[in-house]
C-alpha cells in the first residue's frame, strides 16, 4: 500500500488526485465536500502554490468539522470516512438492507473500500510536510536564467572546468522563470489545525450502537479496508440503512425521512386507559414477531392520549421505528411503504389526528388492499372519529374520563414526578378543575393539574 508518510510532496499529491476520481458508491457529491477540499489541496501542493496549500488545508479542517459526521475515532478524518462508509444511505447499504447481493455493487464497493483504506492513512501532518518540503524546494530553486558569465564565475571559484563561449551570435535559450512562494516562510505545524482531538470512543447515543461500535472498531483497526466488504453487508442487512441506524422516531417531508426528538418517558402510563394500552403494546408485540401486520386504530375525543400512547411504543420496544404522519401532511403512498418494506426493520407508522374519509388516507389502504403490503410495517392510525372508513382494522377506543378516573391520572402523575397527596385533596383539586375549567376532562387536563399541584405539595 502507498505510503503518505515519507513519499515526495509531488508524488504524493498525485496519489490523492489519483484516488479521488476514482470513488463510485462511496463518492461525495457535495461541492463543498471535504473530498473536494482535499482534492484543491493536492492540487496547490503540486503546483508549488504554498500558499493556496495552506488555504486549501484550513477550508478542508473546516469542511471536517461542518460535514455532520458522527465523533467516534478521535480524528476528523477518519470519522468522515468512516461516516461515508456506515452513515450515508448509498447504494451498497441500500440494497443490503432489502436482502440483495449484486455483484456490480459488490465489486464497485471493495473498489472504493481500498481507496478509503489507503486514505485513512493520510493525515494532516502528512500533508504539512509535503507543503513545507514544496516551500523549502522552491525556496532553493533559482528563479531566473543565469547568464554565461555567471556560470563561467561560478565555475571558476568552485575549481571547475571552463566551456568554451559559444558563437557570438547564439543566443541562449531562456530558461522559465520560476514563481516565487508567496510566504517568505512556512507557517509552523502547530499552526495548522490538527485533526486529531482526543481517543476513540462513542461521544453520542444511536439505536444501532451496539453493532456499529463493533463494525467501528474493525474499520479502524483494518488494514485493508477491502476485506471488510461481506461484513458491511451482514451489518447493513441486519441492522437497515442510513437514517435508521441514528434515531428511532421520524415524520416524512417531501418523501423524506427526518428524525425528531421526544424526552423519554414523556407519557406515563395511566390506570384509566391500561385496557387499552395493553392491547395495543401486545398487538405491537405480536407484530414484531410477524404473526400480524393488521392496522390498528386508535379512536376517541382530542386530548385522551391516543398519540401519546402510540409514541409510547418506541420507549416500550426499543426494535421498534416509528414514523409519524401528522393531519394534513402530504405523502406518496407508494413510495413510502416501498422504502419502508426494503429495511430489515420493523415499522410503526402513525396517522396522526387523521381524517379517515381523506381522499390520501382511502387511497393508501386501497393501495395496501390492492397490492402486498410489507410485513414490516404496522399501520396505526388516531382519530376522532368512531369508525373508520378505510375497511376493517382492530380498534380501541379511548373515552373521557369520569371524575374518580381523573383523580386516579392526577395521581399517577404526580407520583411520576416524585410527589405524593393525600387522594382526597388530588380529588378536592380536581373537583375544582372541572367546575373552574368548564371542559371535558382529560389526560391533556390531568398533565396541567398534575404540573400545578406538584409545585405546592
């Protein structure tokens, strides 16, 4: 394998601008890629250009440092690489996470393995020396032709031999004038930033971290990037692709998948609705086992903690993606199950406070009647309405609580936050929320009461 640690500043830039036009799958497209960055300053190295060398340099550190790749080797080069190879949803990873091996792909990805193997061993102190070795070799270099007079002089004083003067109309030919470096002297190392900022570890938290710590740790201590190639497939095909390998809740924008955050234990199961929270984490469990995929609905007035107990599921069953579709929120039936149906994973996917008798909600069941839905993926829909006009599905119903269930919630509540009462005062409380409020009593009620009483008990 090459060796950037003591190859010539010349042959070492071209190395790296050999390497880089050569990545398929594993290429970053974005302009301002670090890839790009590196390849500029290669480019300036080559050129004598110390300092567009230094430029390029800092612009690519800043680029490391911009580019979202995850902090697990303690050195922004490698995490970049590592975060093209595991991180980014490219065709190798795609097709693994839908169960295939194609041998175009396959050979297409060792080829790039082997070239981000060979760049892993690149570093930028490499790089400093091979713009401080170009600085000092045009420093050295004459800029200008020397005349015969000159040479015979110099000759001269050093004891050599004198030739002849040529003809007296021969004129020499003129040599090219050298540029000169635009810094009088190379900016020490310590000025270039260092990549390297600490030891490896997992300084975050993904739902795939016990898995990719250990294909991590395996990149980093590879010397050949190459042979890694099936393992990456039985990781990817285990485990999906990039972005479930991060987060395990999402809402869809324009067909895409963006993660979104929720504290854990946000909802605290409550006595009133445990039938019903029973049924679904069982009906759930069962589908994980892929003994159901029959969607499920979840039906009752606003505020009776149908979504809540739904987002639920994720913190109850850590396998478990959620995918949330809020009312209103446009999507492409087809594509969303046939992106969800190629991962390994298994999916709940939320329609939120939906309309049942929407035209896109009627349009993708009939298209999930029509053709094979995916085994992986539960649909699970909350709304306000009693029944649904999307064909048959199992159904539980939430209903307002009474005044003695809403005490019991209050409670529940406060004894998640740690703070006992007395049952007869949490019941004078609630009594007096439902006579000052004038509503319907509800979990949305019973966390504002809960979040008031907590502070004075």
């Amino acid at each position: 394998m090459f060796s950037f640690r003591e190859c010539a500043p010349a042959e070492g830039a071209e190395r790296i601008a050999s390497l880089l036009p050569r990545l398929t799958i594993l290429r970053d497209g974005q302009e301002d890629s670090p890839l790009a960055h590196l390849f500029a300053t290669a480019a300036a190295i080559h050129a004598g250009d110390t300092l567009g060398a230094l430029s390029c340099y800092h612009a690519l550190t800043a680029a490391l440092l911009s580019c979202g790749a995850r902090r697990v080797s303690g050195d922004l080069w490698l995490d970049y690489l590592i975060s093209l190879v595991l991180l980014r949803p490219h065709a190798f990873a795609v097709m693994a996470a839908d169960g295939r091996m194609e041998e175009a792909e396959r050979s297409a990805m060792r080829a790039d393995l082997a070239i981000l193997g060979e760049l892993a061993t690149l570093s930028g102190a490499h790089l400093y020396r091979m713009a401080a070795e170009r600085h000092r070799a045009l420093q050295l270099k004459p800029r200008h032709a020397r005349d015969n007079i000159s040479l015979m002089s110099s000759a001269v004083w050093a004891g050599g031999s004198v030739r002849p003067a040529p003809a007296a109309n021969a004129k020499p030919a003129p040599e090219p004038e050298m540029p000169a470096p635009l810094l009088a002297s190379m900016p020490p190392e310590a000025e270039w930033l260092s990549w390297h900022y600490g030891e490896m570890g997992l300084r975050d938290s993904y739902v795939s971290d016990e898995a990719l710590e250990e294909v991590i740790i395996r990149l980093l201590e590879s010397e050949d990037w190459r042979a890694l190639c099936d393992d990456l497939w039985n990781f990817f095909a285990a485990y999906g692709s990039a972005p479930f390998l991060r987060d395990k809740l999402f809402h869809v924008k324009q067909n895409e998948f963006l993660p979104f955050s929720r504290p854990a234990g946000q909802y605290c199961p409550l006595p009133f609705y445990e039938p019903q929270r029973t049924a679904l984490l069982d009906h759930s469990i069962r589908f994980m086992r892929g003994e159901t995929a029959e969607p499920v609905l979840l039906t009752g007035p606003a505020g009776t903690g149908k979504t809540a107990l739904a987002l639920n599921l994720a913190e109850e069953l850590p396998e478990l993606r959620l995918v949330l579709l809020p009312r209103g929120a446009a999507f492409d039936g087809d594509a969303l199950l046939s992106s969800l149906g190629a991962q390994p994973l298994r999916f709940l996917l939320l329609f939120d406070d939906a309309d049942c008798s929407a035209p896109e909600m009627r349009a993708f069941f009939a298209r999930r009647a029509a053709f094979a839905s995916p085994a992986n993926v539960l649909p699970v829909i909350t709304a306000r309405t009693a029944e649904p006009e999307c064909g048959s599905m199992k159904t539980l119903r939430f209903p307002y609580p009474k005044i003695a269930e809403f005490a019991g919630m209050v409670e529940a509540l406060l004894a998640q936050r740690g703070a006992a009462a007395n049952p007869a005062a949490v019941r004078n409380a609630c009594v007096d929320y439902q006579v000052d409020a004038r509503d319907q009593l509800s979990v949305a009620a019973a966390v504002r009461l809960a979040e008031e009483l907590s502070g004075v008990v």
